[in-house]
C-alpha cells in the first residue's frame, strides 16, 4: 500500500486529503496514517496539513520496492519488484526465485552485491546505495537460440532509459556495454536456463554506476557513473523506471519478428563501433577489421583490415570481446 500512497501523492500537483486516499485505495484512515509515518521513517518528507492532506516534499534516493513501484508505468516489467539490501548477486537471486516459481517480469534489486559478477567469470564492482543493481526476470517461449538477443535490447533500454531520466547521451559497445565519454556506465549480463528446445527462464542482471563518486583503483580508468559524466546526482528510483518503460517498449519490438531486424537501425545509431576499427578477441585469436553494423540476430559485421582474410565476418558474442584499437571502445 506504501507504493500506491506514494504513486498518489506523486499523480497530484499540491496537497491530497487523507479522505480521498481512503475511498480511492479503500482502506481506514488508521492504515494511511500508519503508511505516512513508516514513509517518514523511511526518509520521506511529506508535509501534512490539517484540512489540506499531505504533499510529497522530497523523496530519499532509495530502490525499495514502494520507491521503483511507484515510479513505474508499465505492464508487466518490475512486477513485482523484490528489494534486498544486500545480495550475493541479483542474477543469482532471481535463478532462485525463479526456480521457486517467480513469474516473467519479476524485477530483483538490491542496495549491495557481495559478489556481482561480470561475464567469464569477472567481478562486478557493486558497493552499497551508489549504483543499481537489478535483474529482470524473463519466461519467454521462444527459441533459446534466440535469447542472446536479448542482451542487445537491455542495452537499448539503459541507453533509453538513462536520456529519459537524466539526458545524458550514451553509446553502447557492441554488444550490450553502455558507455560515456569512452568508459563504461553500465555493464549488462545475461543468463540462462534452458532444455534444448525451451527457455526455462532468462535473467538480465543490468549493472548502472549511478551516483558513484569514485571507483576501486582497478577499474577507475575504464569505469564511468552518470553522477561523475553530469555533474548532478540521480535518483536511482527514476533511472530503473525509465529503463523498465524502454526494456517493455523494445521488447515488445522485438517479439514480433524475435529478431533484432525492426531494432536493428536503431541500435546503429547508438553504437559507438560503427565504422570503427575493433579489435576482435576471439580465444586464441586476435585480429582487426572495420565494425560495420550488427545483423539482424545481432552478430557484429567486421570486415577483416587483412585482405587475405576474405570478406565481412558475423562475430557472434559468447567467448569474444571487442575492444577499441586505442581503448576500451
Ligand atoms: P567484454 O564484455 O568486452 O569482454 P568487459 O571486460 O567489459 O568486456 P564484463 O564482463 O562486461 O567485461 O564486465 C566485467 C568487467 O568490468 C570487470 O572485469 C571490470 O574490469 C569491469 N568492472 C567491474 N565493476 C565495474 C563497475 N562497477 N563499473 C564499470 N566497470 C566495472
């Protein structure tokens, strides 16, 4: 009910009566009044007035289930939302939940990972209240050859989703790195499991640096947060609604043809390798070419510098990395 008061205090430009609350949530005046002193508790400023009701003054930065549910409009992504103050990791967390039933849509969050993980086996650096730490959790029924793509749509939807909420402009690093001024902001991992013709469940562990101040010596160089890239601190509430809206409007893109061939262009204009020379890192393997685009299964198109290496290559993403010839991008 917290998330519901807070969404009606929020719809409304001045004050709203506790009576009106009442009839259009249907419940006692006690149990709205309890609601507002535990918000206050929480760190919400809400300013009663005697024959006027409340107003909503200023919300903390927090990622409590009522902050985001609140904040959300959408119809299936983040419901519901679970929120931990600390976690191993929220990838982790929502294979659990998923595997005791949680359905599509179920959004993880928490404050701290003790173990945020990258892929390969990599850390994920998610010290506690700066960054937002979250996983989507997906039951598709299509093919899980298909679900790889997906990674690429979490990535359109933090690009999207971060203009939206604080207007900076991002690119991304094929596939699914979101970037600003050449480091990295966010970091997109997903996870499956899956019988050989069915998708069990999807996770997409989505990693943003949001009010970082700064970062442990070892990623510093590579490592970017919207606070540090604007200047102004976020609220992380926002930013995960936002993302949410832009995962539910391209995913919705791309269950019609499940591909990337209707997202495909635009996907182009924010990918920063475009026309870029990359260095592709295969295992065992390291050469240079042109990016020129990615196809519609989202594979990178690279057309190899050495002209005996034959024509345009599909680099598909599972064991290799892309990097700039100068840097990371
Ligand atoms: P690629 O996906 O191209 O192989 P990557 O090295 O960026 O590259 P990821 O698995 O996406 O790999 O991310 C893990 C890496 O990101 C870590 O090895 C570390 O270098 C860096 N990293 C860890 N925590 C953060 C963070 N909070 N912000 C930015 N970068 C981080």
């Amino acid at each position: 009910m917290k998330a519901e008061i807070l969404q009606l205090l929020r719809e409304q430009e001045g004050y709203v009566s506790g009576q009106d609350i009442c009839r259009r949530l249907s419940v006692s005046r006690t149990a709205v009044w309890k609601c507002i002193r535990q918000l206050k508790e929480e760190g919400y400023r809400i300013e009663a007035v005697q024959n006027r009701g409340y107003l909503l003054v200023q919300s903390p930065d927090r990622v409590t289930a009522e902050e985001v549910s609140s904040l959300l409009k959408t119809e299936w992504a983040g419901h519901p939302v679970i929120f931990l103050e600390k976690t191993d990791s929220t990838n982790n967390e929502a294979k659990r939940l998923a595997e005791a039933g949680a359905g599509h849509g179920t959004l993880v969050i928490a404050e701290e990972q003790e173990a945020g993980k990258g892929r390969r086996g990599r850390g994920w650096s998610s010290p506690a209240g700066t960054g937002i730490w979250m996983t989507l959790l997906l039951k598709p029924d299509f093919s899980p050859s298909r679900a790889s793509m997906l990674t690429l749509v979490a990535a359109m939807a933090v690009e999207r989703g971060i203009r939206a909420a604080t207007g900076l402009e991002t690119g991304i690093k094929w596939p699914n790195d979101v970037v600003t001024g050449g480091k990295k902001v966010c970091g997109i991992l997903t996870e499956m499991s899956a019988e050989p013709d069915l998708i069990n469940h999807v996770v997409i562990g989505i990693g943003i640096n949001a009010n970082t101040e700064e970062f442990p010596e070892e990623i510093g160089s590579r490592a970017a947060s919207l606070y540090l890239e604007t200047g102004k601190r976020v609220k992380r509430g926002a930013v995960v609604a936002r993302v949410l809206e832009a995962f539910e409007a391209y995913y919705r893109i791309f269950l019609e043809t499940t591909d990337l061939s209707a997202l495909r262009a635009e996907y182009e204009t924010r990918l920063l390798n475009k026309n870029e020379t990359v260095c592709v890192l295969e295992p065992g393997r390291e050469w240079k070419g042109t990016a020129l685009g990615i196809d519609s299964l989202g594979r990178l198109l690279v057309k190899p510098a050495d002209p005996s290496a034959g024509g345009v290559k599909t680099v598909e993403s599972g064991e290799v990395s892309v990097r700039g010839v100068y840097g990371y991008v």
